[in-house]
C-alpha cells in the first residue's frame, strides 16, 4: 500500500494480503537502478510474493504481477483516491489480522479508481462497505437510539452515537446534520452488497457522502489526510 526508504537501497513496504491482512516486509535493492523488482512494487499493484522471516520484518524473495494499475493511477485525482482508499485500509486494519472480505474489497476499488472517469464518486460506498465489514456500520433502518424503525420523514445523524436518529429523539439543542429519505435511501443503496450482476450503486448524494465522512471520521478519531487533498478536485 506504501513505502518508505530504509538505507541507500532498500524499502520497507506496507502490503495488505490475504493470508495475514496488513504487514511490513522489506524489499532489499528495490531502489537500485538494476533492481529485479523494477516495476513490480509500484502503489496499487496486486502481486503474488515470496517472503521469508526476518528478525524484526519478513523479506521480499520474489514479487510476481498479477494486476498492475498504477499507469492509470498516476492521473491526479485517480491517485489522490488511490491514497484515501489506501490511507482508510491502513488506519482500520490491524497488523496479522486476515480480512479476505476486506481484501476482495480493496482489490476490487483500487481497479474501479483506475478505470473511472470521476473517482472521487466511489469513495462514499467504499468506505461505507469497509465499515460494514468491520462491524462498524451504522443501522440504516432504525434510530441508533430508539431502535424505532425510520419514517419518511427527515432524519438526523449523530456520528458520536454511531447512527442515525429520528425526529422524536433528536436532541434541539444540537446541531446535527439533517437528512431527507432520499438521502437515507441512498445511503442503504451504498451500504448493500453487490449481489449477482446487478449494478452497485456508486454516487451519493451530497449530505450522504457527508454523513459517511463524518462515521468515518468519528470511528478513525481524525479525518483522513489524503481526503484533504481531494478538495482541489471538487465532488
């Protein structure tokens, strides 16, 4: 997912994989012109790897290219969704900790980042689909605080209490962002799974994506850093 100079010619990578989810192992050389890894270990590639156990970090032997989008993630905005994508797997993922649902999911939206026109679109759904798979999405049917089912009516969101509330619970002294139907419907359409060759939906509405950021920003305990960056780009 990234990396980081060690030495003159060496880089300690951060991969997330199948069999172990998130780890760091070091790529000797990779840095040297002649490096057999050349190409091989760029941002967003999906490889197959031999490693071995170091003493303090496992070791790269091999690295084989199974997908390679990084010529279409270096376009601007592509990579700084990319980064966000990245950052948000990084920041909920522990080390050793195997997450094939996650994995399938990152491979899964580092390729739709690489072939979409406006990437930044499929953030919201991404990051809904992470929370749900790490049992951290919200109820979407019901108040988080009453557990009354929701009505047709507006909707509001308390990030802190991890949901959505209705009329009858929200507090009128704080100002909470207020949610239509429509957008609690597109909501529930983000946060379902792909099934069979039905289309997911992809675009949030304006104060859904908003909503997904605050959950996101309330169970990381900060935003994250690269989303500042897509704000050049626009929605």
């Amino acid at each position: 997912m990234r990396g980081r100079p060690l030495g003159e010619a060496d880089r300690i990578l951060t991969l997330f994989t199948r069999e172990r989810g998130k780890l760091d192992a070091v790529a000797k050389g990779v840095r040297r012109t002649r490096s057999h890894f050349a190409g091989r270990l760029e941002f967003g590639n999906e490889c197959d790897f031999v490693m071995h156990r170091g003493r303090s970090l496992d070791v790269v032997v091999s690295a084989e290219t199974l997908r390679a989008p990084w010529a279409q993630l270096v376009e601007p905005e592509r990579y700084a969704v990319a980064s966000a994508v990245a950052e948000l797997i990084d920041a909920f993922c522990e080390p050793d900790w195997a997450l094939l649902d996650v994995y399938g999911l990152l491979v899964g939206a580092i390729a739709a980042v690489a072939a979409a026109d406006n990437p930044q679109a499929l953030l919201p759904r991404f990051e809904l689909r992470l929370l749900a798979m790490l049992g951290l999405a919200p109820p979407l049917e019901t108040c988080v605080q009453c557990g009354s089912p929701l009505g047709a009516g507006a909707t509001w969101l308390d990030a802190a209490a991890g949901g959505l509330l209705d009329d009858r619970c929200r507090e009128r002294w704080r100002d909470l962002p207020e949610l239509s139907a429509d957008d609690v419907a597109n909501l529930r359409a983000l946060a379902a799974p792909k099934e069979g060759g039905e289309p997911a939906a992809v675009r949030a509405t304006p104060r859904a994506a908003a909503a997904v950021e605050e959950l996101v920003a309330h169970h990381l305990g900060r935003r994250p850093k690269a989303l500042a960056a897509l704000g050049v780009f626009g929605a």
